[in-house]
C-alpha cells in the first residue's frame, strides 16, 4: 500500500499524534518520549549513498529503504547487500517524481543539494539534506521559501548531527540564561585548510561504464570526465595524490570551501543561542580570490543588529568566522588575551568563543569552560530547559510522522546557510557588503550580486 497518498498519510499522523511530541523551534522533547509509528514505516529514498550517504542511510535504516540513489555503482552494489529490495536509480530527478517515496535523504555533492531538495519539497515529499543545504545565498533562500509553503505538511532538516548532542544545549542554555552576560560577539573557528586547485581543467579521461558523469554534473557546466574533480588526483599524469571525499568541495562550481562545509556545523551553535537571523552586513579576508578555487584560509566577519525578547540578547552582535593556518592565528591573537590561563587556544581545532560583558565561554563538540575562571568558581548552572533529543534522525523521522518540525527544520537551517554563504560572497567581492535581507540585494555593490547566483545547465535548474 501506499503510504504517500493523501489518505495514509493522514492516518499515519492522526493515529500517532497522541504518543509522540511533533518538534518545533524552541519546544522541548522529554527524553523518555517514544516514537510510535503504528507498525507503519515511510517508504525512504536515498540519494547518494556512499560516504556521507552511507551513514545517513543507516541513520533511517529502521524505515523503509525503498530506493537507492547514485551516480557511481559501487556504492549502490554495496547498499543493495543490505536492502536487497530496493528500487535503483542513477537521477535524483526520477527520484522525486515517484509517488510511493514519502521521504528523501539526500547526501549528494554540494551542488545538487538545493535542486535536488526543492523539487522533492515540490512533490510534498518530507527531505533530509546534507550540509550546507544550498550552493549560493539565492539557493538557501529558495530552501527556506519552499519550505515555509509546506510547513506542517512536510518535515525538512539538515545534517547538522551536532545539534543534537548535550554540550551544544547546555551551552546555548548558559548564554540565554545569561551566563556571560549579553554576548556582544561570537569567534567561530576550524583549522582544516584547502590545497591548491591545479591544474584549473583537468585532462579528459575514459567514463567508466560504472559511473553517470552527466548526472555527477547535474547543474554544473558541461565538461569531459576525470576523476579528479570527484574524488582524487591520482588518476592524471602530474598528479599530486587524492585528496579524499571533498576533493570537490575545494573549487566553487561545486562546492563552498571550508566555510560551506564546517561553518554549517560550528556557527550553528551561537546560531542557535543568540537567535541569529539576517546580518546587516560582511566582510571576508583571505588569499587572492579567483573564479575557480576555494580559499586556504579566511577570515569573515558579519554584523548583527540586536533581538528582542531576551535581555542577554538585546545587543547588536558581531559574529566571526576563521579556518586555515593564517586564520588560526589571527583568532588566537585575539582570543589568548581574552582568556589568559584558563585555556591555550591554539589547542583548540575547532571550535566557538562567545564574548559577553561579563567573560567569555569557549566550547567544541565535546566540551566547554567559562573563563575568566575565578570569576566563575561559585557559578550555579542555569537548569537544563533543552532536554536531550530523541536522536538526530529520529528528530527528523517524529516530524514526518506528527506533522510537527525538526529543530534543524529549513526555515532555521537555511537562515544559517545564507548567512555563512554570504561570506563567501564578500570573500570573492573583494569588500564590506551592506545586506538587504527582504530585498535580497547588495545594497552598496551591485557588481557583487552575481555571486548570489549561478548558471545552471539545461535540465537542471532550480
């Protein structure tokens, strides 16, 4: 039977609403709550299932898996050991247009994300996606826009697992109760660094008959094949070695850099706890820029008008972002003094400074500390208000079954993801950019609205 149809789906989500808690911005699930499902499982499609897909696949596996969605066949080989059963396709396109999918995963390379997560919306399909949700400002803004049309009819969330996990809540719970005082900027850092891209073109090499380059391409221009621009050099004479999964993710035609990629993660947190929406203005530094490659470091800088409602919140904020070795240094340059002895951190990798009127609170994944320490020997924690999630997919799969929303929904994700990406669009203007969020326009650089968009291929569009 087909659980999509209007009928069943209404029936999957009134049979079930009195024993589970639909998630809404801001609304708190009780850990011991259980997701009851009716013996009824979501006919699940999975687009992109090696690597980050493979994980995300197994992270919805309890539904069930009724299509696998890849560009390369090995990954689908090794997925069909377990899901014998499931449907094969090679376009996400055929994916969305199939009315017995009620909910797509989609793990693709950067560039298919927006399109491929639209047109599911589109098909009133409930959507996982990887970070970041989009390729460019306008792609992030589409996100949100499509969504906020479907909202309460389908769930959306981003891959953003750590915002699932304890230290990220307790922290955002220690700035909103005032920990620090009001936070008058937030440092976000990543030491992860890009090589350069050479060669710019890469030679033309045989197409396995294993592997949809077309496909692989999707939005992107039309160009030969070679392996290098998904996976690795070492397959053309000259090359340097592979450079792993991400490889892609260091030129702009198909990815976003280090600021796409782990800014998703890491700038989530203040985010979150300083209920960040439109910034008013950026600024990037970096490398020389140029059309083809990501930069090796960056520093980039957003500015904040203050919000209402929380007394520690209503101050204008400045949020900064670094990645890179030159990066590194310069946020160690003005954080060190800030926090003195309390912490050396160079020894921090990654991870968030928020500075308040009254000290500062570093954290990373795992772990955080108020400093200066003295000063917060006798500090009573505030009492937890977040209580610990269900767990990240099971977030996403409650929503799609309740009707209600994943913290991580497309309104708040893709907020997050504009934000980031307008870094990047400061870094290639090359200068301060005033934004005018409800206008979507550089007020004070029309030379730097191209960056906002791109060009798609016939067939692929937006």
């Amino acid at each position: 039977m087909n659980i999509y149809s209007p009928n069943r789906r209404q029936f999957v989500q009134t049979g079930i609403a009195a024993g589970a808690i639909a998630l809404a911005p801001r609304v708190h699930i009780l850990a011991d709550e259980k997701i009851t499902s009716a013996n009824e499982k979501l006919n699940m499609a999975i687009i992109g299932v090696g690597g980050r897909g493979g994980a995300n696949l197994g992270g919805v596996a309890k539904e069930n898996i009724y299509a696998l969605c890849d560009v390369n066949q090995g990954p689908i080989d090794k997925a069909r050991e377990r899901f014998p059963k499931a449907k094969v396709f090679y376009d996400w396109r055929k994916v969305v247009d199939d009315p017995n999918i009620d909910a797509v995963v989609i793990s693709t390379v950067d560039h298919h994300h927006a399109p491929a997560a639209v047109a599911a919306m589109r098909a009133d399909k409930h959507v996982y996606c990887e970070k970041p949700l989009a390729h460019t400002v306008l792609e992030a803004r589409a996100m949100q826009d499509e969504y906020k049309k479907r909202r309460g009819k389908i769930a959306t969330q981003m891959g953003t697992q750590i915002h699932a996990t304890g230290n990220y809540r307790r922290m955002v719970e220690l700035i909103q109760a005032g920990a620090i005082g009001p936070v008058i900027e937030a440092h976000v850092w990543c030491s992860r660094s890009i090589r350069a891209v050479e060669p710019a073109v890469l030679p033309e090499e045989q197409v396995s008959a294993n592997y949809h380059w077309d496909e692989w391409l999707g939005p992107a221009a039309d160009r030969p094949y070679n392996q290098g621009y998904w996976s690795g050099f070492q397959n053309w004479k000259g090359g340097n070695g592979s450079h792993g999964c991400l490889n892609w993710n260091r030129r702009w035609e198909f990815g976003n850099g280090v600021l796409g990629d782990m800014g998703s993660h890491l700038i989530d947190l203040p985010w979150w706890a300083l209920e960040l929406r439109r910034p008013l203005t950026v600024v990037s530094e970096g490398p020389e820029a140029n059309s083809i490659s990501c930069p090796s470091w960056q520093v980039a800088t957003w500015e904040h008008p203050a919000r209402k409602g929380n007394p520690n919140l209503e101050v204008p904020v400045k949020v900064v972002w670094y990645h890179g070795p030159e990066g590194m240094k310069r946020r160690s340059d003005v954080l060190q003094p800030l926090v003195g002895d309390d912490t050396v951190i160079n020894n921090w990798e990654i991870g968030v400074a928020f500075i308040g009127e009254k000290g500062v609170l570093v954290g990373d994944y795992g772990k955080h500390l108020l400093s200066p320490s003295k000063d917060f020997a006798d500090y009573q924690h505030p009492e937890q208000t977040i209580a610990p999630s269900l767990g990240h997919y099971n977030e996403w799969i409650n929503a799609c079954k309740t009707g209600g929303e994943s913290l991580c929904n497309f309104d708040y994700s893709g907020s997050l993801i504009e934000h980031n990406l307008l870094g990047n669009v400061a870094y290639r203007a090359g200068k301060k950019l005033e934004w005018d969020a409800e206008k979507m326009k550089i007020s004070n650089a029309p030379e730097a609205q191209q960056y906002l968009t791109k060009t798609y291929r016939k067939g692929w569009t937006l």
